[in-house]
C-alpha cells in the first residue's frame, strides 16, 4: 500500500499538470462568416488592409475580461453604432424625463 500511494501520487499531479497547459487563444470572429483573429495576430494587416487591434472587453456576471481582436476599420464601425445607441438612449430618457409628463399637466 505505500508504494501505491507515490505512484498514484504522481498521477495525480501529472493530471493536473495536463490540465493547467495553457490553450492558445480562442480565435474571435470579425463578422459573421468573416476569418477568424486571434491575439497572436495583433499589429498583423487584417483582409481589408487595416492592422488588427485587441481590445480587453469588460463582461457583466464576471471581474475577467474577454480579449477580442477585429481590425481597425471594424472597431471604427463598432465605436460609431455604440456612441449612436448611447446618443439615441440619452435623448429618450431626456425626452421622457422633462417637460409636461413630469409636471402633470399635459394637454
């Protein structure tokens, strides 16, 4: 039984080695049917000739960030719906928030 316990041990600790080798990056998609980046090709020119950034995105639910990567001509696009959709979000809660709705005497 003694020697037992060395050996099982030792694959024990061999399991949670193979288990703790770090996995390349998970490859994020562009678009929808678009290549597949990965963090690994940061600064590389992306298929519409811009470099491709990675950018730490911040997840509700949890304090880890995702790392996703599209070229510069797609964060371009992304920044420019999310600043219209915050636009559009601020200009409805203003306009739901003053004037007569909140004083009551609507005609």
């Amino acid at each position: 039984m003694a020697q037992r316990r060395p050996a099982l041990l030792i694959a024990a600790l061999a399991t949670v080695l193979a288990a703790c080798t770090t996995a390349p990056a998970a490859p994020v998609q562009l678009a929808e049917g678009g290549p597949k980046l990965t963090t690994a090709m940061e600064g590389q020119l992306a298929p519409d000739g811009t470099p491709i950034q990675c950018r730490s995105i911040d997840r509700t639910g949890t304090r880890f960030a995702i790392k996703e990567c599209k070229s510069e001509a797609a964060w371009e696009e992304l920044d420019a719906i999310l600043a219209a959709s915050a636009k559009e979000q601020t200009d409805k809660f203003q306009r739901l928030n003053t004037g007569c709705s909140t004083q009551g005497n609507c005609p």
